[in-house]
C-alpha cells in the first residue's frame, strides 16, 4: 500500500505487523522507533519494521509518503537499513518522490512498482535497471503525465538516449508505448466495468470523452460504445 498523509496530532505508542517507509513531502513528523528518536523532513526519511513500537507528532502542515509492505516484501532492504531508522535521502529517491507528486497510484501494479523503486534507492544509490524501471512505471500506469526528462534521468541518460535505448529494446517508442498501454487499459475498462464513458476517459489522461474516440477509432476502428456494446 502506498498513500499520501497528514498528521494532525500527537499519536500513542503502538506497532503493526508491517514494514513502513515514512517519506517526506511536506513539513516535519517527529517520531520515536523502538526508543530511538528522529524526524523526518526534507531530506530524511524513517523505517519502521514490523512489529516495532513507535509513536509520532507533527506540528503545522505536512504530507508523507507513507509505503507498507507485509513481511516478505522487501525484507532483503528493510533488514539492511532498519537499524539505522532514519536515513538521509539521496537524489534517486527525491527524483522518485518528485515525480510521484501528490498524486499515488491508484491500481497494485502501479503502487508495486513505485514501492520496489522506493526501497531500490534507499541506500543511495540509482534503480538497479532504470531503462526497466521508467518501462515499468509508463507499463503499469500509463495514465500519469510522465515527462520525458524525468523518465531519461530514473534510466540514468539523457533524453535522446533514452529514446533510443527504449526503441532499441521494446521495439516502440517510449510515447507510443504509454499510449498504447492507456488504450488498452480504456478497452479492458470499457469491457469490465459500468462505469462513464467521460469517467474512463478522465482516469486515464485522456483530455476528454472524444480523445479517447479518435484514439480508439483510429487504433481499433471502432468507438467506445461499440466496444461496450460487443
């Protein structure tokens, strides 16, 4: 589970049976694990491991990037780190949470695959495959507005080497690749579920009912109610 919180109060001691990643976005969150106190801000963060005891105050305005992960899942990195408690975040974990935004992934293979990436550079260093990671994320969430610059700098190039590598391995273009997994997300969608054709449309990127039409019209020759309607 990966979600955006604010703190509004001072919390009693108390532990759960999960991993927690504590992110910062905005503001300031002190806490206290298992005896050890720390807070985290701009440029720190905390690891709760499973079963410790902790308690937190924030004060003012804050936003947390909060990730639980049950036991099992990223036990290789928590039990590395989670002596240390709170970390300092180097620049491959603030380009993530950067790109993140305030917006979270709303289906689990999208949070997933932002959690690993998350866990992946809290020891400081890059994704350990960031042309992978960047086909990963435009893969599972198709529908957030990456930009290109962004996607070059998680793959660790430049923009026009990332065009290129991308290409060269998915045998597509990175643009044309996120436009196509959008498209099928929208027919899985139209097919599956009851829900607007303008809302489809809407949680999916595209800037309106009839983009998604010309999209599917010109890709499958149809239109979103014939597609509901087969």
């Amino acid at each position: 589970m990966l979600s955006l919180r604010s703190y509004r109060r001072d919390a009693a001691s108390h532990r759960h049976g999960f991993h927690q990643l504590v992110l910062p976005r905005l503001g300031a969150l002190d806490m206290e694990i298992d005896g050890c106190g720390g807070r985290v801000e701009r440029d720190r963060a905390a690891i709760v491991g499973a079963g410790e005891r902790h308690a937190f105050e924030a004060r003012g305005d804050n936003r947390f990037v909060v990730v639980d992960l049950p036991p099992g899942n990223g036990d290789a990195e928590i039990g590395a780190l989670r002596q240390r408690r709170f970390l300092a975040l180097g620049p491959a974990t603030r380009l993530l949470l950067d790109g993140l935004g305030d917006h979270m992934p709303q289906n689990a293979a999208a949070t997933a695959a932002w959690s690993r990436l998350l866990l992946e550079t809290l020891d400081g260093g890059m994704p350990r495959n960031g042309l992978e990671a960047a086909h990963r994320l435009l893969e599972t969430e198709p529908e957030r507005r990456y930009d290109s610059a962004w996607l070059a700098r998680l793959a660790g190039l430049s923009r026009a080497q990332f065009y290129r590598r991308f290409t060269a391995v998915h045998g597509i273009a990175p643009a044309a690749f996120q436009r196509r997994q959008r498209l099928l997300r929208a027919l899985a969608q139209l097919r599956g579920s009851d829900a607007s054709i303008a809302r489809i449309a809407g949680e999916l990127g595209y800037s309106e009912h009839s983009a998604l039409t010309r999209a599917l019209r010109k890709v499958h020759g149809s239109t979103p109610r014939a597609v509901r309607g087969r």
